[in-house]
C-alpha cells in the first residue's frame, strides 16, 4: 500500500472513530442533562468511546507522520524530475 492509500484508509478509519465519539457524546450529554454518571449508566458506550478516542489520538499522529512521508516523497520525486530535465538538457 502506498501512502496516499495508507493516508486514504486512517482518514476513513478516522470518520468511522468519529461516529462512534459522537453517539457516546449523545449519551454522555443525556447523563449530563439527568445528572446521571455515563461510565456507569452506559458502560459499553464509555469503554467504545475511550478506545475510539485513544486510536483517534494515534490515528492523527501516524496521519503526520504519513502526511510527512508524502511531502519527502514528492520532493524526491521533484528532484529525480530536476536532475533528469539537466541531464537531458546538457546532452541535447
């Protein structure tokens, strides 16, 4: 998988997370409003949302580090094209 896949399937994994924060935010906002605890009132809810946060949060450090990877990538890629554009052009 390239980075640019690799980059495609953390953002999509990154939505899927975000869904589940928000259906537990809802929850925690209903607790909240009846001064109910969410941890106890919705234990599966609370447990679904500190694992989705805790991936999020590593989910956007590896999405830098790709994004970073993607950048060298190009420059790379930039300066095989400068060299090769030289090369061609002191043999002509």
């Amino acid at each position: 998988m390239n980075t640019i896949e690799q980059i495609k399937a953390l953002e999509h994994r990154q939505h899927e997370l975000k869904a589940t924060m928000q259906k537990s935010d809802e929850h925690a906002l209903k607790c909240a409003k009846s001064g109910l605890n969410f941890k106890k009132t919705y234990p599966d809810d609370w447990a679904a949302y500190e694992a989705a946060r805790v991936e999020y949060n590593e989910n956007e450090t590896a999405l830098a580090a790709l994004y970073g990877q993607l950048e060298a990538e190009r420059q790379a890629e930039e300066s095989a094209q400068a060299e090769m554009t030289a090369a061609t052009g002191m043999e002509g």
